[in-house]
C-alpha cells in the first residue's frame, strides 16, 4: 500500500492494524473493511501467530475469546511488555469495561458497530504522533444501554443533580435537537415545567439506588397526556455512571392503544 501524503506534503505511511481472530471470516470482513479506510492491516489467527507479528504493528485489534481456553488478553500481555505504547482494542462478546488495564478500550461484538472500532482507531491514530491520547468511553457505554431498552423508548442518562450526560436519538427528535445539545445542559432549567418534585425523584432514586415508576403522566415534557389512545409511564432507575458517580436513567415507552 502507498504511503499517504500529509499536510505538509511528505509522505506518512498507513496506521499497521493487527487483527487476531480465530474465525476467519472474521478476519477477512474486518480486514477488508479496515483497507478500504487506508489501514494497512496484519492478520493472525493464533496467539502464536499473532506474537510473532507484534514488532511491526500501529494498533492491535485482539478478539477475547479464541477458543480452547485461550483468550487475547495473552497477547496483550505481551504486547505491554515488549511495546507499552502500543493501543490495543479488545473484541469481546461480553462488555468487560476494563479502562485503564491491559487494554485501552473494549468494543462489544454484536453490538459495537464498524464506526465504533473505526473511531476507536482514528483516536488511537494520535499516540503513533506521541500525542497523549484520551479514550471517552461515555458514549458507548450510554449507547449500549439505550440499544437494550430499544428504538420506541424515551431514554436520558441525568447525574443526580439533573444534569445531562446522554440522551437517545427518540428523545432528541421530541424536541427537534442534535442528541449534543442537551449533554451539560441542566433538565430542570431547561423544562422548569417538569417540576421540583421530580428534581427530588432523580436525588433519591441516585442516593438510595431504588427504582421509581411514575404511572401519572409526568416527568416529561412534550409527550401527548393521557387519553383512551395513549398510555405511558416513566420508569426512573440508578446507575453507576461512567465517572462512577451515582446517577439515573429515566424512560418512557410511549403506547398507543389499538382499536380507538
């Protein structure tokens, strides 16, 4: 593969990916994926296979499980002994949120899409430059939550003080917004309709970890009130957020009656 041309017009050679899976067609999809994006791509199926290539590699990309009781964090080890400046991505089919570990970030298969690992190489693109790089993991871990609860569900993720940290695609589109504009954003200055008392539902419901089930209608603006044709409830539940501050999600699935 040609070196790429940089701004300053010398040539930079393509980011060295080291994929280790051991499924092929693993291999050949992430791989062809990741050339058609300028990467130039190492393959290896084997924790032997993949060691013998760890001198020439950018960024390893190392699938956990890899059967008969092996697994890529063997690899990683390695790779931290013999080159610590290496970033290492972890496939795994379980979310195994290990940040600051062995490896830099997780993705889980299944669910994390081709952007998520291509993003996760584009952040890394920066220690190659000796660049100090931060991985922001918020994003993905909120995202996780909200594809569990599913695309007809109001979704926000507030710390116990109200303040915005995510909010799902469906929330966003009630108010006509980019999802950015709410993160940092306070949900009580914003909607002062929503009321005092639900200030006091998202502190308790941090501070005691017991869920709260709204079945009045409330707890949300913009939402049609309740009628023979819609029915919904607000189901508000804490979480360990991703500064392992106490917080909460609050949802709404919104329901319309058949036959009215």
């Amino acid at each position: 593969m040609a070196d790429v041309p940089t701004a300053t017009g010398k040539p930079s050679r393509p980011i060295r990916v080291l994929l280790l899976d051991d499924l092929e067609d693993n291999l050949v999809l992430r791989s062809t994926i990741l050339r058609q994006k300028g990467y130039s791509v190492v393959t290896a199926s084997s924790i032997e296979e993949a060691e013998q290539k760890l001198g020439d590699i950018d960024i390893a990309v190392l699938d956990y499980h890899l059967g008969a009781g092996k697994f890529g964090t063997d690899v990683a080890d390695t790779l931290r002994q013999k080159r610590p400046q290496v970033p290492i991505i972890i496939l795994s089919a379980t979310l195994e949120r290990k940040f600051g570990g062995i490896a830099d970030i997780h993705l889980l298969k299944g669910h994390s899409s081709v952007d998520d690992l291509l993003g996760a190489l584009r952040s890394f693109e920066a220690k190659r430059r000796g660049k100090p790089v931060v991985v922001d993991a918020r994003d993905f871990y909120y995202r996780r939550i909200s594809e569990a609860m599913g695309d007809d569900v109001v979704m926000e993720v507030l710390d116990r003080d109200g303040n915005w940290l995510y909010v799902n695609d469906y929330f966003a589109k009630l108010f006509e917004k980019k999802l950015p504009y709410f993160v940092g954003k306070n949900k009580f200055e914003e909607f002062p309709e929503v009321g005092e008392d639900w200030r006091e539902i998202v502190q308790t419901v941090a501070d005691t970890r017991e869920t709260y089930i709204d079945r009045g209608f409330r707890g949300l603006p913009n939402l049609p009130r309740k009628s023979a044709r819609w029915t919904w409830n607000v189901l508000v539940f804490p979480i360990k957020l991703h500064n392992d501050r106490d917080g909460v999600v609050l949802t709404a699935r919104l329901i319309e009656k058949k036959g009215t």
